[in-house]
C-alpha cells in the first residue's frame, strides 16, 4: 500500500476530530438526560424520551436541515452564536454538532439501561454506612454504570464516525474542514476513475472502526473485572 | 397485625423506642416495643414485616406513622415532621440480602463508612476470619462469608446501635458461635438489635426476646 496522499490525511483528521469531539461533547449531555430518564419521573417524560430518540428515526437529512434551519443566519442557535460572532456554516464545529445530534440516542440508551439495570439497594446500603448522596453517587452508581458509559462513548464515536446524511446537508463536503471519511468516499465515488481511492479510504474506516472495537472491549472487561 | 410489647418500667431513656405503622407493598402492619437491653431480638416467622421494621429503623423506609428513638435521640417522628435521612442516622445495618459492593474488594467494602484505620480494619478481618480474602472480589464469596464482611463493614462503622437481620443464616454451628460472640461483644458498646425466625439463636445473644 502506498504512503497515504495529502487528502486522504486530512479526511483522516476531519474524521477523527468531529467524531471526538461530538462524542465528548454529547457524553455529560447524554448522561444526564439517561439519568433523568431512568430515575426522575416528571409530566412530558414521554415527550421527552421520543425527542431524544428523534434523529434515530428521521431521515438524517432531515435531521441536517432542521440544524441548518436553526444554526443559519436567521435561526435561533445562529443568532445566538451569531452574537458572540460564532458560526458553525460549514466549519468542523457544525460537523461535530451534526455527530453529536445524531449519536446522542445511541449514547443515552446504553447508560439508561445500565441505570436501570442497577441494584437501588446498594445505594440504600452506602447511604445507610453514612454516605453523602454525592459520596454515593461517586463510590457506588458512577463505577457500577461505568460499562454502559465505555459503551455509550464507543458507539457515540463510532455513530459520529460514520455520519453522512445529516452532516453533508448541514455543512457540505469541504476537504480540510468539513469533509470526513464517509464524505470523502462520496466525494470519491462521484468521479472517473476514483473508485481505488475510496477503496483505500474505505479500508481505513475500517481499521479505525474496528481499533475502537477492540479499545471499547479492553475498557470494558476493566471496567467490569469484579463480575468474572 | 398489630405488636405491642416491652418493658414498661420507669427508664429515662430506653436502648429503643419504637413505635411505627409500616406500609409496604402488601404489607401493612404496626411494631410498638421499647428495649432497655444491649442486645434485643424480635423473634417471629417470615413475612411479618421484620425486614421492613429494620429497614424503617435505619432510614430507609418511611413509616406511614410513629415514632422511632434510639438512646433518647428521636430518628423519626411523624407528629413531629421528624424524619432523620439514612446517612445521619449512624446505624450498622447488617442485610438479609448481605448487599456487599460487587464492584469493592473485601477489603474495601470492611472499610467503606471511612471510620476505621487499615489496622483496625485487618484486624476486624482476623476475628471474622476474612484475612485470607481482604482482596478477593464479592462475587467470589460463599453465602457465610458474605455475611460475615457485612457484619465487619456495619461495625467498623462505629454505629450508634447494630442493627442484624438474619445474622446467623448460612453459618455452620462454630461460625455462627463465633459471630454470636462477636455480636455480644458489640453489645457493650452499641445496643443490639435482631431480628431471626430461629428462637434458639435469639435466646443465645439476646437478653429480651420479643414474639411477634
């Protein structure tokens, strides 16, 4: 295999710092609506519960126009940033916005069922050896949801890795800035005689998908050593 | 079902002063005792609330009414808006269900209340006989072994009283004489309070017994 090219570095970096920072960026989101989900009950909780899970049955398209509606120069969000002069249009940022919205379902569902999964008891026991709700939450719930958070922060990757539709509306395919793996392989596709390149690409997202696999399983198996 | 027992002498302040209505799930039931003993047992078969009753004593279920007070300190009193949460109540409950941290070694699990020195802890573990398994995950514990690291994890907590649900189930008769004296010992510090379906271990340990 040839050293790879210039672009094909950059659709690299593209992909891995969007994927990342969505991931990070959507992880304390994702875990507290999981917590509010799992533990609170509250009027609008199904209401709720279907609005996160929205971009998972939208078309992703959709889902990029809605951000492009609200992110543009006349949306809500735009305006906002527009007045800290921020703007997300076609910018790295607004492709790791994209990932975030659309991996944050897969990344709620994982620490959701593993709060629910959990034995309440154990808390009752910590609080009753004179443990602080804060102490509690540290020492027993944090480390016993530990897996469904590794799992959640993989597929969070892995989903904003992988994102196509949401992100190509949103921010369109710019090499360098906005344009990831999936948008490269695309982009490659489109032309004579590209189909080598996106073969390589391909391969490459791969590799990368299946590295944080492995990586997601080690961290994992640590994470639940006390259970073998 | 209603149980109304104790002693009804003149004390100051009595070990325990209990008197709670509980509801819970699909029972419904009132305990009423006072103890002035250091180690008290509530003797009955299973399903009449005595899990419950423990439970409410240290915090984690609120009674529908009454009042609870220990050594004249009142933990609950629901005329009074009373309501002490688990953590200030400074009880060692020992579980039924042993409930031990699956994810905390033995050792920390003897230490979790953080009120005792790493020495007073192996040394809890040498009288439990826990030594050889301070770093051996829950998990990987028999059923008497469990109970004898929950008991280690409630004392070490310094409580202001020991509060045991079942505490002989699933020790052979040497283990168990052991932990009976273990709990005795106890007892001198902190009044004791038990609760069992076994009669013969109650007359062992306790100098009031209360039928219900």
């Amino acid at each position: 295999m040839t050293p790879l090219s210039e672009p094909e570095i950059a659709a690299i970096i593209v992909s891995l710092k969007v994927a990342g920072v969505a991931m990070l960026g959507a992880l304390p989101l994702a875990f507290t609506l999981a917590f509010v989900l799992a533990r609170r009950q509250f009027p609008g909780k199904p209401l709720l519960d279907a609005l996160v899970n929205l971009p998972l049955v939208l078309p992703p398209v959709v889902t990029g126009y809605m951000l492009l509606l609200a992110f543009g120069r006349d949306g809500w969000a735009g305006q906002a940033l527009g007045f800290f002069g921020i703007s997300v249009l076609f910018r790295w940022t607004g492709a790791a916005i994209a990932a975030g919205v659309m991996a944050l379902p897969l990344m709620v569902s994982p620490m959701r069922l593993a709060l629910e999964a959990m034995d309440r008891r154990l808390e009752a026991a910590a609080a009753s050896l004179g443990a602080s709700p804060r102490r509690v939450f540290a020492t027993i719930t944090l480390p016993l949801m530990l897996p469904g958070i590794i799992a959640a922060a993989v597929l969070g990757f892995a989903k904003a890795l992988g994102e196509f539709g949401a992100t190509a509306i949103f921010v369109s395919a710019i090499p360098g800035e906005t344009e990831t793996l999936p948008l490269a392989i695309n982009a490659l596709l489109q032309v004579p005689g590209g189909e080598p390149a996106a073969l390589r690409l391909a391969v490459l997202a791969l590799g990368i998908a299946f590295l944080a696999l492995v990586a997601a399983q080690y961290w994992q198996r640590r994470a639940g050593r006390h259970r073998v | 079902m209603t149980a109304n027992f104790g002693t009804d002498n003149a004390m100051t302040a009595p070990a325990f002063d209990v008197d709670v209505s509980l509801q819970r799930g699909d029972f419904a039931g009132r305990f009423a005792f006072r103890s002035a003993c250091s180690a008290t047992a509530i003797v009955g078969p299973s399903g009449q609330g005595k899990s419950s009753l423990l439970l409410a004593i240290a915090g984690l279920v609120t009674p529908v009414a009454g009042h609870i007070r220990l050594g004249g300190r009142t933990l609950f009193d629901a005329g009074a808006g009373i309501d002490l949460p688990a953590r200030d109540r400074n009880l060692g409950l020992v579980f039924q269900d042993v409930r031990l941290f699956p994810h905390l070694t033995v050792r920390a699990n003897l230490g979790y209340a953080g009120r005792a020195t790493l020495a007073e802890i192996t040394a809890m573990a040498a009288r439990l006989g826990l030594t050889a398994l301070l770093g051996r995950w829950p998990r990987h514990l028999s059923g008497g072994e469990a109970r004898r690291v929950a008991l280690g994890r409630a004392l070490l907590a310094r409580p202001a009283a020991l509060l045991l649900d079942e505490p002989f189930a699933h020790l052979d008769a040497a283990r168990a004489a052991e932990v009976m004296a273990l709990v005795a010992a106890a007892g001198a510090t902190a009044p004791v309070l038990l609760v069992t379906h076994n009669t013969a271990e109650a007359a062992a340990i306790a100098a009031e017994i209360i039928n219900i």
